[in-house]
C-alpha cells in the first residue's frame, strides 16, 4: 500500500547556493573526505549527498578516453584442421 506523500518541497530546491571562499573551500573538503570515507555505510543517501557536495567543491579532473575497444574475430577455420 502506497502512502501519500506530503506536499514537501525537497532540500536541494529550497536551500540557497552557497558562496565559499577559497579557503572555506579548503577547510570543508577534507571534513567531507573523512566523514565520507569513516562512514558505515557507503551507498547511503546521505553519504550520496555528500560526494555529490564535494565533487561540486572539488571537481575530478577530466580522464583520458579509454582506447578502442579491440574487436573480436574467431579463428578461421584452416587453422584448425584435425589430424588423422
């Protein structure tokens, strides 16, 4: 049985955008590293919510492309001849 939700306007949309400083910045990345990785539960929405602030705070440089996948192509058949 499914349950009404109430008419809540979620966090996200509600909460004002913050304008840290840098050093603001500098002082809550390693409180967020440390209270994300001392947590219990990894997957938790609220660990989720904070990896998601951090990566706002301190963006992962971008990656290098993977190379192309290597495409796969079955033995032909000569190669493979039975003896006898």
């Amino acid at each position: 049985m499914a349950y009404p939700r109430p008419n809540v306007t979620p966090i996200s949309r509600g909460m004002p955008n913050l304008h840290l400083t840098d050093a603001e910045a500098d002082g809550l990345a390693p409180l967020l590293t440390r209270t994300i990785a001392d947590d219990r539960y990894p997957l938790s929405p609220h660990i989720q919510t904070l990896r998601g602030i951090l990566g706002r705070l301190r963006p992962e440089p971008a990656r290098a492309p993977l190379p192309p996948l290597k495409t796969y192509a079955p033995p032909s058949r000569g190669r493979y001849r039975r003896r006898g």
